[in-house]
C-alpha cells in the first residue's frame, strides 16, 4: 500500500523533517536566479515584485516568458532534491514514492490529464453559453505558441513536484497519523495553506482555499485508493496547464497569452463546478482503474513488527 512504502526505508518523523529542510533550501537556491533577476530590475529603477515586473513588461523589456521561466526553476531544483532525499536519506528506491506498483503507469497519467483536460473545457463550454460576455478573446500567435511550449515544458515539473511533495513525500511523512483520511486532510490544508500567497486569494477572497484544500484531498484520495500519483499528476498537470495557456483569469499566478480570458468570475459557481466534475471523475477512473473502496481511507495504519 502507498502510504506503507515508508517503512521500506528510514521512516521516523525527524528524517521526513530533515528531508522537508533540504527541499525548502532546494527551492531557496532555485529562486537565486530570479535574486540576480530582481537586482537587475532595481538597478534599471523597476520595482522589483513580480506585479510591478508585470507591469513593467515593455517598458524594461523583461517579458512574460522570462518572467514565468524564473519562477518554474525552483521547481526543478525541488524535483530533483526530492529524488535524492528518497534515495540518499530514506535510503529506499525512488519508484517507492510514485506508485506501489513495480513501475509508474503512464496510462494513468494521460488518463488523468486528458479526462480531466476534457472535463474542464466541458464545463467551459457551458459557462460561455451561459455568459459570452465574461469572456474576452486574447489570442495572439506568437506569445501563446510561445508559452504552450514552455508550458509543456515545464509545468509537468512544476505540478510533477508539487505531487511528488504533498501527495508523496507529505502522505508518506505523516504516516504517524495513523488514519488515511485524517492524513489526507492534513496533507490539503498543508497544500492550501501553501497557496495563500498567490494573487487568486486576494482576487477571489477566502472562498478559494476551498478549491485548494478540496483538490488536495481529492488528489489524496486518488493517490491512496489507487496506491499511486500517477492519475493525480496527470490531473495537475492538466489544471495547470489548462489556466496558462488556454482560459485565464485577471487573478492568474501569471499574465499568460492564453486564448480566452475571463474578466469576471463566480467563485462559488465555479467551485460547485469543479467538485461535481471531481466527483464524475472519480467515479469514471475509479471504475477504470478498479480504485479500492473508500472503506480503505478509515482503516488504521499499521507499522510492521519487523521494523520495529
């Protein structure tokens, strides 16, 4: 079972709290070229927060694309931290925090990103023929080709690190919790709590930790009920590369070339949107992929006696 592949390596609370150090320092270093970056800006005489950069955008000549590659490199030096700590510190194979099968499923993965890509323009599509008016075609070819790119790029490890965090290394970590579910919350408030700085929340107000908690612990239970990341990455992955290149809002983490752009947005029309197509979705992969009941989720954890 997922969560027990911690016990196939060094598994105490104080290594998973070394391990979470050495990765908040990963992002620390990743974010030293954006330093370099910041400097630069003040020396030309621009406010250096990342709104002021946007702002600024044809006027220092620092574009979009600088700006959105800056802020993926942290998550590379993450994911790449995480593996290491896996291997070097829990001292167990890495594949042990993906999946508890003998190899990641990239069925699962398409599977995730491709029926959720479709449950999402689904819903969009409803939306607009409900209220064309909040919409706003942005389409210009050269900055969406651009950023589709580097969309593909790079958010595949901007949300393959999150996963590899919250619902791998997180989940596992809190195996002491000993309850599934209780573990589950745990880890989506972590995951919401993590997103508070993100221009959304001051844009849609406390409503949208909703969304971020509620995707965490629908992540979680995808993860758990079916012993990998894999369906809940390729979820991720879709989500966020749904918001960047295709429909974006004015409360976007960044100012994306996408197709359309919505200038008004219902929170809470949303977030019943998105739960009752989480809950479709559940059902459908559930019965693809022969989830475990959700009985499983409150059933207590068990440490083996041979690692005592």
């Amino acid at each position: 079972m997922f969560i027990e592949n911690t016990f196939k390596g060094k598994y105490r609370p104080a290594y998973y709290a070394l391990g979470l150090a050495l990765v908040m320092l990963a992002f620390l270093i990743g974010n030293i070229p954006y330093g370099f970056y910041a400097i630069a800006l003040k020396q030309m005489g621009i406010n250096s927060t990342i709104e002021s950069d946007m702002a600024q955008i044809g006027i220092s000549g620092i574009t979009n694309a600088e700006m959105f590659i800056f802020s993926m490199i942290p998550f590379i030096f993450g994911f790449i931290a995480i593996f290491l700590i896996i291997v070097y510190l829990h001292k167990r194979n890495w594949k042990t925090l993906v999946t508890n099968r003998e190899r990641m499923s990239k069925n699962r993965i398409f599977a995730g990103f491709f029926f959720w890509l479709l449950a999402m323009l689904f819903a969009e599509i409803i939306f607009y023929a409900i209220s064309p008016e909040m919409y706003t075609f942005t389409f210009e070819p050269n900055g969406f080709f651009t950023f589709l790119l580097l969309g593909l790029l790079f958010i595949p490890f901007q949300a393959g690190t999150e996963e590899l965090l919250l619902r791998g290394y997180l989940l596992q970590g809190l195996w002491w919790m000993r309850y599934r579910w209780l573990i589950i919350i745990m880890a989506a408030s972590i995951f919401g709590i993590l997103h508070a700085g993100n221009p959304e929340t001051d844009t849609f107000g406390g409503a949208v930790f909703i969304y971020y908690i509620g995707f965490g612990v629908f992540a979680g239970m995808w993860t758990l009920l079916d012993d990998g990341l894999e369906i809940a990455t390729g979820v991720h992955i879709a989500n966020n590369l749904y918001g960047a290149v295709i429909v974006s809002s004015k409360g976007s983490l960044f100012a994306t070339p996408s197709l359309l752009r919505t200038n008004e947005i219902s929170v809470w029309q949303t977030i019943i949107a998105w739960f009752i197509l989480s809950v479709i979705f559940t059902l459908l992969v559930g019965k693809i992929f022969k989830f475990k009941s959700i009985k499983f989720l409150f059933q207590k954890i068990e440490k083996p006696v041979e690692t005592l």
